[in-house]
C-alpha cells in the first residue's frame, strides 16, 4: 500500500505543524487541529513509530557559532567502481563539516554542502582532506555568498 495513503488530514495537519515547531505540546497541537490532546498523542506515537517523523533536533545558528562559510563542493573520484565509491562515501560520512552530499548525473559525481569557519578551513578541508583521499580525482569548490531560501520542511 502506498505510504501516503495511510496519512490524512489531521495527520497531514499535525506533520506540518511539528515541521515548523517540534515543541508543540499534545494540548496545542489538539487545538490546532481540532481533536483530543489523547489522539493527538496517538497519531504523533503512530507517525514516529511508521516512520513519518523520522527525528528531532534543534536548528543552530552557524553564524553565531561561528561557521561564517557555507561552501558548495562537487568532486568527480577518481576511478568508477562500487569499491571507490563505498570508500568515498565512508570518508564523508566520518566529515561534521559537511551538512549535505548527494550523488550526481553528469559531469561531476558529488555535491556537498560543507560549512567551515572560514577560508582557511576550507583550504585546509580542501586540500588537507579531499584532494589526498586515494577515491578522489578532482575537487571544485564555491563559496555561498548569500543564501536566500534553505529548507528542510515538505511541502505538505
């Protein structure tokens, strides 16, 4: 049966209210959505536990702590083959500063999302972390001048 299905209205109500405030409590949530704070915490228990919610977290300020660069990084490995790639994956995997690392089509095999206090750091990630790891081949980096939308939300 297809996932989305098994989500209706109320429960399409209260993921985009706990996508914009986790904190809700089960009293707000059931008078925003016009049920019991009782069904609240059930449908909330059954998105968790079926996987719809997948987490909670707090959303840090980089800029207030002090990761002023937010650079866009795309890397084309060295040789194509499940091996290199598992070995690439494994060396982001182990890497705090990248927030994000999508493999491609086309020209370049990576992109990453990588924040780093400043230019320095992002030399020494650069350089001192991608360029000698054995899976990469080339490295091309752009630094965010100015970010206009940046989301995690679904458009429910």
């Amino acid at each position: 049966m297809n996932e989305i299905a098994q989500v209706d209205q109320f429960d399409r109500k209260i993921l985009a209210l706990l996508q914009a405030d986790a904190r809700l409590t089960n009293n707000q949530l059931s008078e925003a959505v016009n049920l019991s704070p009782s069904q609240c915490s059930r449908r909330r228990q059954r998105l968790e536990e079926d996987g719809f919610i997948a987490g909670y977290r707090a959303v840090l300020n980089r800029d207030r702590l002090g990761f002023g660069l937010v650079n866009v990084v795309t890397v084309t490995l060295a040789t194509h083959n499940r091996d290199n790639s598992r070995r690439f994956a494994n060396l982001i995997a182990g890497l705090p500063e990248v927030q994000e690392a999508h493999a491609l089509t086309g020209e370049m095999d990576y992109i990453l999302k990588v924040v780093t206090r400043d230019l320095k750091g992002l030399s020494e990630f650069v350089n001192g972390v991608l360029l000698p790891h054995d899976s990469v081949q080339h490295v091309k980096t752009a630094i965010v001048l100015e970010t206009l939308k940046e989301t995690s939300d679904l458009p429910l």
